[in-house]
C-alpha cells in the first residue's frame, strides 16, 4: 500500500477549532497527516515525484476525502528532505525535531530512542519524555541500510518491496553477506542468484546485512529504552527482527491502526497545532 | 556592485581562494619561487628565508575517479582531490612540493605528485616524528628541518642564514597575531566580519606572500575595529574537525531557516594553522622551528601523549569552547579519515560533561547541502529546544 489516503471517522470535523497539517516530504514517500483540535483525523502517502508536486498531491489526496479545503487548514508544517519546496507551508522544521515529537505521542513518554529508516536516510534520535530530540546521528556516507538499498534488492529479486521482508524470514540457514557498501552487498547477492541459491536465502543474507548496518548506527548512538522503530523499513519484518536481536532488546510494537511512517508527518502536524495554539487568544 | 570598506578586502581576500592558480603565477610573473606545501605541519618559515613564496595545495572539490588507480579508494576525498591536482597539472608552475610525514592520506597524494606528475626531482618529504609530545622529537625535527635547509639552498642556489630564517620567523608570527585579532572579533555578540568570511581570510592566508597577507590584514583589523557588527546574533556554532576548504559549507552554516553565527573552526584548514608561535630570536633557529611546531595544535595523526592516551589537542578545543562560548559544535570531517572520528569517540563526552550539544558531518568532494541543512537546523532546534 504505497499510496493511500484515510479517515478517522470518529473525530468531530463541524465544532473544530484548530485544524492543523504536517507534511513529510520524504525521499521515497510524502505524507500527510491533518489533526482536528490535536486529535489524528486524516492522513496520506503518495510517492515523491518532486517535492512540490507530491505534496499537492498528498495533500489533495487527502482533501478530497474530507469536507475540508486547504485555506480550512490553519497551519501547515512541513518537514523531511523537501520541506523547503512547498509552497502551501507555514513554518519548516527539521525532520529529527518532527520524529521525535510524533514517536512520544504515538508510543507514550517512555520512548527514548527513536530509529527513523527511511527511503533515503537513516537516523538515530534521542529524546525526553515529552518528545523533544537531544541529540541525534546521521547514517554515514553510504546506502547500505537505508530504504533505497532494500528498493533496489527488490528490483533485482523482481518482488515488491512489501513481499521481500516476510520472504527473507522464511529461512534461517542462509549465506551471510558483506555490509559495508550497499552496492558490493548486491553484488553478492546477485552472484548467489546466479549461482543459484534460493532468492529466500538471498533476501535473508541481504536483510541481515543492512540489519547490521543500522544496529551499528543505533549501538553508536547509545541505545536507550524505549526503543521504537518508524519510517518506512519499520513495516520490514526482517529488519526489524534483525536489528532487535543485533541490539538485544526489543522495540516497542507498532500500534494498531498506526502507520509508523507517518509519525515524523504526525510530528510536524503536532508542530502546527501548537503553533496555532500559541498564536489563539486563549494560548 | 562594487564593495567598500572592510568587505572590499574581504573580497580581495576570498578572489585569492578562488583563483589560487592567478595568484600564484602573478608571484611567478614578478620572478618569485613557489613552492606547494600538503600539511600544516611543514615550516613554511625555512621556504620563506630563501625568498620561495610557499602556498598550500588546495582541492578543487570536484568528484573524479582518475585518482583512484593511484591511490585507495578508501582514502579521504581531500588526498584525492589533491594527488589528482598533480595529475592534472594544475600546479605545473611550482618550483617544489613539500610535506611532512603526517598524514597518511596526504603522504599517498604527495607520493602521486612526486612518481606520476614530474616532481621526483623537486620535492621533498620532511620526516616527522610519529608522537611530537616525546623529548627526542625536539632534536628530530631539529635535524628534518636542517635537511629541508640544504635542500632548499641546492634548489634556490642561496645559502640562507640566521638572519634569513628569523625574519621569516617574524614575518609569520606577524601574520598569526594578526590572523588571532581577526578571529577575537568572533567573540563579540555582534561581530563586524563573520565566521564564513573569516574562514576565507584565513585561507587566503595559506597561499599568500605573507608581507603582502600581513598588510591586508592589517588593513582589515584597522577597519573592522570601526565597523558596527550586522549580522544579529544568533545560536552560536563552533566546527572541529579536519581539513576542510570547502567555503560552501561555512557559508551553509550561516544561511539556515535560524539565526546562526559560525564563531570558531578548530581545523588545520582554519585556527590550526596559525594557533601557535614559533620563539623568536633563539640563537638555534632551526631548533626555534622544531619547539614552535611542536607547540601547535596537533593533528589528531600526530597528537598522542605517551602513557596518558591524553591528547593535547582536547586542551585547545575546551580553550575554544570557554572563549569563544559555542552553543553546539559541528564534528565536520572527511569521510574515510581515521584519527579525526576517532577523536569525536573521545570528545563527546566531554561536550556531554558541558551540556553543548554536537553534530556529525561527514564531507566528500562536494557538499549535499539538502542533507548538510537538514543537520544543520536539527542541531539548532535541539539547542533552542524545539518542540511542539
């Protein structure tokens, strides 16, 4: 399910008195959530073609869903690698402030580290009980362990990215597989499907290896409980059962009904909200 | 539109960063030697006393893979933007290349330069000793430097003497007295000149005759003292890290979605290379030489106190931190450089210890300004404690 849109019918649109969006203009996807009085009412992903056009269409996606139009929404925020592109944005805030803020409110205020693996980056951020970072790491200057890494596998094993997770856990015997570079990862890979090992075998070596990358950067950071995964390689099996057993702890569960890789959208929504909160008289 | 007063010189200064190579053949033209230094750690001084204008060879940052036949592929993009400078010969014109044996990178694009673009005959390579904090060290790099001397005398056909050498002592000590008033301004809350600007001068100052360096800056101080600082005062970033010529990303930090103010650069590209003095009128100049680099700020490579694990270079950075009062520090180093991530394992702790927080970037032959930024305003916002 790359693109969506829904709706939190139980949230009460008529007596609404701050209608506040966050935007996430991801790498690989854009998404939109809108909350009514502080409250999750609407969301969306699309992917990101150009920052621009995808959060018009993130946004629309989601409009046309509601009785709502974008001049309704009283602020917008947006984050992620192309926040600075959309035009229909009031404020910009970075990405790891967004992640942050939308995990403790998603998980509660136990969480203490967040791992945001996303299309294009991967990072590690602290955070207080009340969901503001303290610090952070970047992944470093490589692709191995980041979605785009996992995309470009499942190109080559001629799956969809959402098969390629539960397939790679089917097996336990497999070839292990180097995890330095993202690139010499699939070069070996495709040596083993020529030589033809089982492409399970193969997902599973790959999986494990750009596991290990990202368990490296959470273990670099200093890993704190509680420990919660989002973005898009937190709805990955196999790199979540990876990175849990490289790090010996266990992330908190996804909530049900929660998208993870809408947090940092719900972050940034949350942003707006209390902007309008501090902006409204009674603030 | 042209500029006045102090950011007219400012200019000056920064046109000479960006065209090392008309500089450079300017001074030729005027029958001046040049000669090419790769690290910080050789003493320009003993270039200087034979009348040879030394100039640091900078990187052209642009991505290339011609190097990588030469040199490893996992050798810091600095080293190869350098050794394809040789490569490409775009420094046909120097009269000598010099370095010391401290980087290992660095070493490798020297080796590239004196094997494959014709400086086998004009370069030379001064040994340095592997820990400088150790009593030997004094009379080794004594001895290393007497070397470079007769090397230089042979290449100059001049014989350079006491008085040679000691005015080039002051001559450079002149320049990193003024080069400190240029970076005490940074300490103001609104100072008159930038830290992206200053890091400019201070580059500038790497490949210039220093006489002429010494004027222009003097020229700068005597304006900057009369100006009103501009920019308003913003989170206050302090970057340590390595070799670093790449103006654009200074230039970043000061052009956030925040108020940002760049007060200190603690690399070999910026306060490294003139945070220290050679002692003057010394009878031993050579030996003068050897004392005053030993007491420079070392390299991560080169900075080791035996027995202690202690590094000296900790010392400054905490000096940095009390003076120039940063409210985050950018960790900004090469990708593929061992000793300077290697000193960040160590330093945060002690930034913990100070409640400042830091950031990691990771530089190549270009700048991902998106991602850079993204960093950039995520530091920001967690020292302005930022949240919804």
């Amino acid at each position: 399910m790359s693109e969506y849109a829904l709706l939190n019918e139980k949230v009460d649109l008529k007596n609404a008195k701050i209608i506040a969006a966050g935007i996430d203009s991801g790498a690989a996807n854009s998404k939109v959530t809108i909350l009514v009085d502080g409250q999750p009412y609407a969301f969306s992903q699309v992917k990101t073609r150009t920052p621009q056009e995808s959060a018009f269409r993130a946004i629309d996606t989601v409009l046309t869903k509601t009785d709502l139009r974008l001049e309704n929404i009283h602020s917008v925020v947006a984050t992620g690698r192309g926040r600075a592109q959309i035009p229909f944005a009031h404020r910009t805030v970075s990405e790891i402030v967004c992640a942050a803020s939308g995990a403790v409110h998603v998980w509660g205020p136990s969480v203490r580290t967040v791992l945001d693996a996303g299309g294009q980056s991967c990072r590690v951020i602290h955070c207080t009980e009340k969901g503001r970072a303290t610090d952070f790491l970047w992944n470093d200057k490589c692709a191995a362990g980041i979605g785009r890494s996992l995309e470009t596998f499942a190109d080559l094993a001629k799956k969809d990215i959402s098969e390629i997770g539960s397939m790679a856990l089917e097996v336990r015997d497999f070839h292990k597989l180097g995890d330095f570079c993202a690139v010499y990862a699939q070069s070996e890979a495709l040596d083993l499907l020529r030589s033809k090992v089982p492409l399970e075998d193969v997902a599973a070596g790959f999986h494990q290896a750009m596991a290990r990358r990202i368990s490296t950067l959470v273990a670099r950071s200093g890993l704190k409980k509680d420990f919660v995964i989002i973005g898009g390689l937190s709805k990955n099996p196999a790199i979540v059962n990876w990175v849990e057993s490289n790090l010996k702890v266990a992330s908190l569960a996804p909530k049900t009904g929660w998208d993870p890789a809408l947090t940092v959208a719900l972050g940034a929504a949350l942003f707006a909200h209390s902007h309008c909160r501090r902006q409204s008289p009674e603030g | 539109m042209e500029t006045k007063g102090s950011k007219a010189i400012i200019d000056r200064f920064r046109s000479i960063t960006d065209n090392t190579h008309e500089y450079a053949k300017s001074l030729k033209a005027k029958g001046r030697l040049v000669a090419g230094y790769m690290c910080t750690h050789a003493p320009e001084e003993i270039l200087y006393a034979a009348g040879i204008v030394p100039l640091r060879i900078l990187s052209p940052h642009v991505s290339q893979a011609t190097t990588r036949g030469y040199i490893h592929e996992t050798y810091c993009s600095f080293s190869h933007d350098c050794a394809y400078q040789g490569l490409h010969h775009s420094y046909d014109y120097l009269d000598l290349i010099v370095t010391s044996s401290s980087c290992i990178h660095m070493g490798e694009a020297f080796n590239v330069w004196v094997r494959f673009a014709g400086f086998k005959e004009k370069s030379f390579l001064i040994p340095y000793p592997h820990i400088i904090h150790t009593k030997p060290a004094s009379a080794f790099m004594t001895e290393s430097f007497g070397q470079l001397k007769e090397f230089v005398e042979k290449l100059s056909q001049k014989a350079i003497t006491n008085d040679d050498i000691e005015k080039a002592i002051k001559t450079y000590n002149h320049t990193r007295r003024l080069l400190k008033r240029l970076w005490a301004f940074l300490r103001h809350e609104k100072p008159p000149i930038t830290g992206p600007e200053v890091a400019a001068v201070t580059l500038a100052a790497q490949v210039m005759d220093k006489e002429e360096c010494n004027g222009m800056l003097e020229e700068l101080i005597t304006l900057l003292q009369t100006e009103p600082g501009e920019a308003p005062p913003g989170v206050r970033l302090m970057v340590s890290g390595g070799a670093c010529d790449d103006l654009v990303v200074f230039d970043l930090m000061e052009r956030l979605n925040y108020a940002t103010n760049l007060i200190f650069i603690d690399s070999c590209t910026a306060a490294r290379y003139f945070w220290f003095e050679v002692p003057e009128d010394m009878p031993n100049k050579l030996r003068a030489l050897a004392e005053g680099y030993i007491s420079k700020i070392p390299c991560p490579a080169k900075d080791n106190v035996p027995g202690t694990g202690e590094k000296k270079r900790f010392r400054f950075i905490q000096q940095f931190i009390e003076e120039f009062k940063p409210d985050g520090v950018v960790f900004l180093y090469q990708r593929f450089c061992s000793p300077q991530p290697m000193d960040i394992v160590a330093l945060k702790p002690i930034l913990d210890r100070l409640g400042i927080p830091y950031t990691e970037l990771e530089l190549d032959s270009t700048v991902p300004i998106s991602q850079f930024t993204t960093q950039l305003e995520a530091l920001v916002e967690i020292i302005e404690g930022v949240a919804a």
